[in-house]
C-alpha cells in the first residue's frame, strides 16, 4: 500500500503531471496559451523561454550523464531533465545561467568541464512532448526528445549554479582521465 515500485518510479517520471505542466506553462508569459497548444497537441515539443521559471544548462550526453549521476548517487537530485537531440537538459534555479561559467572559471578543473551551453533570461529552450507515445518511438533515438526526470509538482526543487559547480567537478575528477596529446618532437632537439 504506500510503496512505490522502481518500475512505477520509472513510469512516473517518464510523464509530465498536470501540476508539472502548469509549473512549465508559468515559465511563459502567456501559460493560458501555452496550455491551450498541449490540449490541442501534448504530443508536440515546445519552445519555453528560460530565465523566469528556471534556467537550462545544456549538456553533451556522456557528462551530462555524469553529471546526473553525481546529483542523485552523492548530491540532492535534480530537478526535471531532459534529452534533445542527443543533449543533457538540466533544468536549474532562474540565474543559474549566468553564476556557473563565472564560478567555474574560478576552479581549478575547469579546463577539464565539456563545454556547456547556459540558456538564461533572453533565451528560450525546445522542450519534450508532455506525453509520449511509446509504440511511436522514432526509428532514430539520438534525435528523440524526452523526460529523463519529468517535471511532476507545481514547485520542484531546481539545482542552483552552487550544486552543479559540486556536480560538474565531482564529474569530472570521477571521469576518465582526459586524454593528453603527445608534442611532436622539434628537429634538432633532445
């Protein structure tokens, strides 16, 4: 009675809720039209504008993996995620765009940190479908959008620049070691 099993865990955050979609609609400035564009279509994406409900930090598909996992194995979780067009969608705390290149910058390993894209005030994201159909799955996967971690309540707990920066240098030193590029040798030397 009470208990969740993984696979309605899974399920669960597969989906958005209504209280996720109205959570997202409130990121436009016109929600009333953005949720009459899902009644009529829940199976289309959507262009959202970031910087008012949350921010977006953009990244490549194996450290945004890892980066996820950090979140959830050693950290608070994360917010709703998502993956377009082979992309790690984090969906962060308004301003979190604009903080994290600069308190990266200050980090030792930053060098080391993929490039990201952070998509703030002025920016808009493409996010995925509120619903999917399963047995419509596209041929082509890396090209799929969907919800990794669906958004599921009205007010989610949304990662701040201070917990990624945690999470993208926990990444980074659990990672593999960078690949270092041998120096051609110059003629005449040792």
């Amino acid at each position: 009675m009470g208990i969740v099993t993984e696979a309605q865990r899974r399920q669960h955050t597969a989906f958005v809720t209504a209280e996720g979609a109205a959570w997202l609609a409130s990121a436009s400035a016109f929600p009333r039209s953005v949720e009459a564009l899902w009644s009529a279509r829940p199976a289309a994406p959507s262009v959202l504008p970031c910087g008012r409900a949350f921010d977006v930090v953009n990244l490549t598909a194996l450290f945004g993996r890892r980066v996820l996992e950090q979140l959830w194995s050693a950290g608070p979780g994360s917010g709703p995620v998502a993956v377009h067009h082979g992309r790690v969608l984090l969906l962060v705390a308004p301003g979190t765009a604009q903080r994290l290149p600069a308190l990266l910058g200050w980090e030792e390993w930053a060098d080391a940190v993929p490039p990201m894209l952070c998509h703030g005030s002025g920016d808009a994201v493409t996010v995925p479908a509120l619903y999917q159909d399963p047995s419509a799955a596209p041929r082509d996967s890396a090209g799929m959008s969907r919800w990794v971690v669906a958004p599921d309540t009205r007010h989610p707990w949304l990662p701040g620049a201070d917990v990624l920066l945690w999470a993208c240098l926990r990444a980074v030193r659990s990672g593999p070691a960078p690949a270092r590029t041998a120096l051609a040798g110059v003629p005449g030397t040792a």
